[in-house]
C-alpha cells in the first residue's frame, strides 16, 4: 500500500466505512434486551472505547520498535484478536431479528 496511493485511500474508505457500525447496531441491540435501560448501558459499554484506547497505546508500547518485523508482529496479533473477536461473534451471537409489535399482531391475526 505504501507503494499506490489510491490503493492505500481505497483500503481507508473502507476502513473507514466500517467504522460506526457499534453505533448502530449497539443500541438496538440493547434497546431489545434491555428496553428502557438501554441507555444507561450503552453509555457504560460505549466507556469501554477508552479502556480498548489505553490498553492499545500500551501494547504499541510494549510491541513496536525501529524494526520492520516488530509492526508485522504487532499487525498479526491484533488481526488474530479480530479475528477471536469475530469467532466469538459467529458462534455465540444468537439475537434473532428484530420485528415490531405492530408487526407481530398483523401476523399473529393471519
């Protein structure tokens, strides 16, 4: 990437693209478990942004140095926590969609 800038401008669009999707998809998913104290805990898990931030500065600390190989270490080790983090997603995640009670009645009648 170092090497083609409009490769390198793709892959942060990307990035980029996939960012917010805590911000959608976090508080509906709360809103349906938790109704009304939905809010208050997406405010505490949302705090946990800070946590990740502070442990992250620490392993760059930690992990990086002058080196070429120290970046790929550190590249590979947080690809496979995504990749944890994916797994466990995939094999835990069970919420089913989420269909209105408006909805609900409509078919139920039928």
């Amino acid at each position: 990437m170092n090497k083609n800038a409009i490769f390198y401008a793709v892959w942060v669009c990307l990035f980029m693209f996939c960012e917010g999707g805590h911000f959608v998809l976090a508080p509906n998913i709360l809103k349906q478990i938790f109704g009304s104290k939905a809010t208050q805990l997406y405010g505490i898990l949302f705090s946990y942004t800070a946590v990740c931030s502070i442990t992250q500065i620490i392993l760059q600390n930690l992990f990086l140095g002058d080196s070429v190989k120290s970046y790929n270490r550190f590249f590979i080790m947080n690809g496979f926590l995504s990749g944890i983090a994916l797994f466990l997603l995939m094999v835990f995640f069970t919420q089913e969609k989420y269909v209105p009670k408006k909805i609900q009645l409509q078919v139920t009648k039928f």
